[in-house]
C-alpha cells in the first residue's frame, strides 16, 4: 500500500485581493490599505519551518514588485514558488488577451524578484473552469507545466474535475511529448480540524494512479505535516 504524499501550497496575496468586489478594495486603493502580509507570511513560514515541511506559494505579482524580500525569504527556506497572476483578477473576467498580459506581467515580477524560470500556476479564484478552459492552452504556451486552478468543487469549478494529479493535453502540448513536456493539472482540498488524515486514510486504499492531494490555504494557513497513514 502506497501512502498519500501530501503537498501544501500557499496563495501568497493580501487580504484586500478579493476577486469581484469594488469600492475600497479597487485595486487603485491597494496601496494605501494597511498590509498584512509581511506578518502573516513570517508567522507561517516560520511554522513551515518547525513542522519541516516543504510548500508551494503561488505568488502575486503584484505582492513580488512591492516586497521583493518576501518573495526571497519564501525562496530562501526552499518553498516553490509559483504565478498567481498579477492583479489577481478572476480568468474568465480577463478574457484570452488580458489573461496573456497579466500571466506574462506575473512572470516579469517574478523574474525580476530573482525566480528563474515560472512554470507552475494558480489562477486567483480557482477562475480556470469551464467558462476558460482557453487558458490551458496559454499557459502551455507560456512554459507552465503545472495548474492547480480547476476546483473540483460546485460554483467556482465543477464536482466533475479530477481529484487527482493528472495530465491534461493541450493543443500547445501535443500528446506525443514526452510526460515532461505535457501539461500536469494538479487538484486542490482544503484544510480544516482532521479532513486531511480523514482524506488520507480514505485514500489510503491502493490507487496507482493518485500521487499526492494538494491543500490550497492562504494567509490563515496552518501549517501540517505530512501524513503518512
Ligand atoms: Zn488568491
């Protein structure tokens, strides 16, 4: 029997970046709200650090111009990071060329944080459902190899998207690549008392196909180890 890798990822973006609202939290007033992420970054990344555990943080780009040393405490205690957009807009309000622009803009602000190469992807919102499913193919063509935007979950994705890792063709990548070149779509779940032991023990069960469970979390993250039942 095979016991579930458990992956934990982070959404990197301050309290005020909520998909769809106006007023206040307009983006033009971002600035002159007060910021919380500093703080709330360090407390997790210090929990991270007593747990010993590894995470992806998918990155606003927005947060990466205005604090480049958060992106680099991230990096420096060897979390991944990851593009979740740059103006954290929902995908199917961008549209395909808006999409384009902000991922690109992402990638740039990350670039120019001292991350490498960008590869892996969450979209704000869970926004990748069957209304965008075009962005697949954008990120494909970008480089990404990796999403974890399709929510298997009513209202902002769908129960019928996979719980599991799996690959997803996509124009960009033709199936007949190499596993590496293909588009990897990973699930999401989410954290709450013991739902994660609960989920590994269910799947516990042998399932080949079914690699790890990715728990999405954000400034409130607590921080799990990995479970090994
Ligand atoms: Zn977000």
């Amino acid at each position: 029997m095979t016991a579930p890798l458990n992956a934990f990822t982070v959404d990197l973006e301050e309290w005020f970046h909520v998909c769809g609202v106006g007023g206040t939290l307009n983006p033009e007033n971002w600035d002159r709200l007060p910021s919380r992420v500093e703080l709330t970054t360090h407390i997790l990344l210090d929990a991270l650090a007593r747990a010993g555990v590894r995470a992806t943080f998918f990155v606003v780009g927005w947060i990466a111009e205005r604090y480049p040393h958060l992106v680099e405490a991230v990096r420096e205690a060897e979390h991944e990071i990851g593009s979740h957009g740059y103006r954290h807009e929902r995908v199917y309000d961008l549209g395909p060329e808006r999409f384009a622009s902000d991922l690109r803009r992402s990638v740039q602000a990350l670039h120019a944080v001292g991350v490498p190469r960008v590869t892996l992807f969450r979209a704000p919102e869970w926004s990748i459902n069957d209304r965008s499913l075009w962005a697949l193919e954008q990120l494909a063509r970008d480089g990404f190899t990796l999403d974890s935007s399709m929510a298997p979950l009513k209202i902002v994705g769908s129960l019928a998207y996979p719980r599991h890792p799996h690959l997803r063709h996509t124009a960009a990548c033709p199936v007949d690549r190499n596993d590496e070149d293909l588009f990897r779509k990973s699930p999401i779940g989410f954290g709450k008392k013991d739902s994660l032991q609960r989920c590994n023990r269910s799947r516990s069960r042998p399932r080949p196909k079914e690699r790890h469970f990715t728990v999405r979390s954000s400034n409130s993250s607590r921080a799990m180890k990995p479970s090994a039942t």
